[in-house]
C-alpha cells in the first residue's frame, strides 16, 4: 500500500475513534483524555502532511489546471467547514449530538477520500499523464549528478537543482501562508463589532464566524478558482514576490480594528464592522491567488522528471509557512494583544 493511502487510512483510523468516544464519559479521566486528544492531532497533522506532500508530488505530472483544482479544493473544505459552524449555531441544540455528527460527516467524507484516491490510477485519463512521467524519467541523477539512463530512479531526487529553479517561488509560498496563519484565526476570530453592546443576534453570536471564518474561506477559494483562467504575473516575474510582500500589511490592518481584549495596544484605528469585512476578504483573496499561483508553477519551471519531487518540495514550503506563521501568532497575541 503506498503512504498516501496509508496515511488516509490512519486518520480514519483517529477519527473514528474520536466519533466512539463522543458518546463516552470522560469525565473522570480528564488529564487522560487531553493527552489522548493532543496525540491524535499531532498523529492526523503528521499523515495530513506526509498526504498533502505526496498528492502535491503527484499532481506535478498532470496538466496545470489539475494543481490548480488541487488547492481550489482546500479551501473548499475550510469553506464547507465554516458553513457548518454556522448552521450548527443556528440549529444544534445539544453539543454532543453537534460533535457527533461533525465527526460522523469527517468519517464518511475521508472514506469516500480512500475510495476515489484508489481509483485514481484506474483512470484513463491519469494513466495517461502517469505514464508518460513514467517513461520520460529513465533514471533522474545517480548519486554524483548524472542521469544513470538504466530505468531506476533513486529514491532521493537532487533538490539542488529543483531549488535553483524554485527558491523564489517556494520563499513565496512560505511567505503567503505565514502572513495569513499569523493572523487568521489567531487575530481575525478576536475583532468583535463595535456595535456588541446592543445584544442583536448578529453582532453577538454571527459576527465573527461571518466576517471572520466564511467571509476569509469564501475569498480563499475565489483567490485560488481566479487561478485557473489568470495567472499574472508569470513564474519569473519579479513582481509576484513584490506582490507576496505587500501582504505584510494585512497584519497590522487586523490588529487595528476592533479586537478584543486589548490591554497593551488601545487604539483601534478602524472602528466600524465594514472594516474587518473589507480586510478579511482581500486577506482571503491574496492568499488564494498569491498561494497558487507559485505552487502550480513550482512543478511547471523544472524539467519533468523533476515534476514530482518538486511538488514535495513547494509542499514543505507551505507546510513550513503554517508552522512559522503559527508561532508568530501565539506571540502576536502573547505580547501585543492579550490582556495579563
């Protein structure tokens, strides 16, 4: 079985063990069970990203568009996510019947995962990009740099020459998606309306999973779909890493707006509901398309047979991106925001 069906496999595995444990009673075993849950993240965060490695590997030997829709269908499923946080605050009346069927629904949709995945290669249409990959990557490099031309590949690809290509682009990725995790949920989720006080339904309890979660997912996915029929500026342009560094000021926009609490920053610069709206759309739109559009050229700008491991390595910058953007924001909120 390959890794990436394994590791589909071991986060059903996880989740299907916390959909059981649902409907248990841990209330006497409580240390245990924080262990237990802290655990199963890191275990479906590792498989998650050893998946996503191998996909995005996988992907580079397929037409463009076929990347593109690779990521469009990520942000889909924070879109989906995001929706279904704010019907069960309109619907749910019970919390754990609400988390037994978030779970029940990420079960079913990760079998249906395994099942298409398996099917992939059985598929005219990929066995036809497969194996032309296949038949135009005699041998990749031996170990001292030389294409050994006998039909096997070594297991570890020369990423010098992949990164002599891609290091503009994967500094990109690595950049769009540490701007964005650096404020998106940490900062974002925290920017109450100005209008709380008056006790509506809307400002209380819709606001933020509207402006903050729906609103950023939705301009997301319309980011990374706008890929699929422009993709300006091009691989080398000097512009798109201009671009991807502009996004920097997204950072303090959010942190001037209505964020709460506040003890060691008070001024809040933007204070009206529009604002936070307005930012998180062009938060969500930038990291969609500035996102994208290094990913799908990373595998695109190295010669084929490199296509694959190169899609690993735009991958890691990604991955990279999220876990520096993610320590970034703990000390965001750690020492600017957060009240003592």
């Amino acid at each position: 079985m390959c890794g990436s069906c394994q590791s589909l496999f071991i986060i059903l595995l996880v989740f299907v063990v916390t959909t059981v444990l649902v409907k248990v009673d841990v209330s006497d075993c409580r240390t245990e069970f924080f262990i237990g849950t802290l655990a199963s993240v890191a275990v479906v965060s590792g498989a998650s990203n050893l998946f996503s490695g191998s996909v995005f590997g996988t992907s580079g030997h397929f037409p463009m568009r076929i990347s593109q829709a690779l990521i469009s269908g990520q942000a889909m499923g924070g879109t989906l996510s995001a929706v279904a946080s704010i019907a069960d605050l309109a619907l749910a009346k019970d919390v754990t019947d609400s988390a037994l069927a978030y779970f029940l629904t990420a079960d079913f949709i990760i079998l249906l995962c395994i099942i298409s995945y398996l099917l992939l290669p059985k598929l005219a249409y990929s066995r036809h990009y497969m194996l032309a990959a296949t038949c135009t990557s005699p041998g990749l490099m031996s170990e001292g740099g030389a294409a050994t031309g006998t039909g096997s590949t070594v297991s570890v690809p020369p990423l010098q020459p992949i990164l002599r290509k891609t290091w503009v682009l994967g500094l990109s990725v690595f950049y769009v998606f540490c701007v964005s995790i650096m404020v998106f949920p940490a900062v974002s989720s925290g920017i109450q309306s100005v209008h709380k006080d008056s006790g509506s339904i809307w400002t209380n309890t819709y606001f933020v999973p509207l402006t903050s979660f729906l609103l950023y997912n939705v301009a997301d996915f319309c980011g990374r779909q706008a890929t699929a029929w422009l993709q300006i500026p091009g691989p080398t342009s000097r512009f798109l890493p201009v671009l991807v560094l502009c996004r920097s000021i997204m950072v303090p926009l959010l942190i001037f707006c209505n964020y709460q609490p506040r003890d060691h920053l008070h001024t809040v610069l933007f204070n009206h509901d529009l604002y936070p709206v307005v930012f998180n759309c062009l938060l969500g739109l930038s990291n969609g398309y500035l996102g994208t559009l290094p990913m799908i050229y990373g595998p695109k700008v190295v010669p084929r047979e490199l296509a694959e491991a190169t899609g690993v390595v735009m991958s890691f910058f990604l991955t990279l991106g999220l876990a520096v953007g993610s320590a970034f924001s703990v000390l965001l909120r750690a020492f600017h925001l957060n009240s003592s």
